[in-house]
C-alpha cells in the first residue's frame, strides 16, 4: 500500500482527533471557579469524611463512635438547610475538625454526598 500525502494527512488528523477526544473523556470533569475538581463530593467524602462517618454515613467507624460522629442519614440531620451543613463542614462543629481550606464549591460537593446517603 502506497502511502500518499493526502492519506497521511487523513491518519494524522484521525490520530489527533483521537488523542483529543481521549483527553477530553479522561479529564472531563466539572471544576470549580479557581480549577478543582467537584466530584459530586463522593472522593471528598471518602477522602475527609468516611474515616469518622464511615462510607455509608452511619459513622459507625471506631474514630467517629470515639468522636461521637453523627449518623447523616439521621432526619435531625438530614432536616438541616444547606447552609448549615456547609457552615457545620467549614467552621466544624464539637470535635469535627473545620475544612475551611475546602472551597465553596466541593462543600456544595460534600453537602450533595451527605443528601444522597439518606436515600
């Protein structure tokens, strides 16, 4: 097969939009105002939360019966507005510790994990 210069374009161009598509798949994300990554908040919780509250949010993990951690799928705290939640996550509350370093926008992540573990 003879390889001419319009079909060598053909394969670059095809390779290009490969790579291109592949790159847009892997790193399609949304992100927030200043670039992080928002997940939904399910890594966030499993990277900052799950060790207290455990992965289904009973905190029933040795760390949160020690801490006293609350059970999110509990209505007490399922019943709490947004912004108290996200208030309780960045300021912390009794021995929660604060996450003030966590942007708006993956709290916002964090409070839409928490609801979604009462369902």
């Amino acid at each position: 097969m003879k390889l001419t210069t319009s079909s060598i374009k053909k394969i670059a161009v095809t390779a290009l939009t490969t790579t291109a598509l592949a790159t847009v798949a892997l790193f399609h994300i949304s992100v927030t105002a200043n670039g992080d990554p928002v997940d939904g908040g399910a890594d966030l919780y499993k990277a900052k939360c799950q060790a207290c509250h455990s992965a289904d949010g009973s905190g029933n993990t040795p760390a949160g019966q020690k801490m006293g951690a609350r059970d999110l799928r509990l209505p007490e705290v399922q019943k709490q507005s947004d912004a108290k939640l996200h208030a309780i996550i960045k300021d912390g509350k009794a021995k929660m510790p604060k996450f003030a370093s966590l942007s708006d926008d993956q709290i916002n992540g964090l409070v839409a994990h928490i609801r979604a573990l009462a369902h």
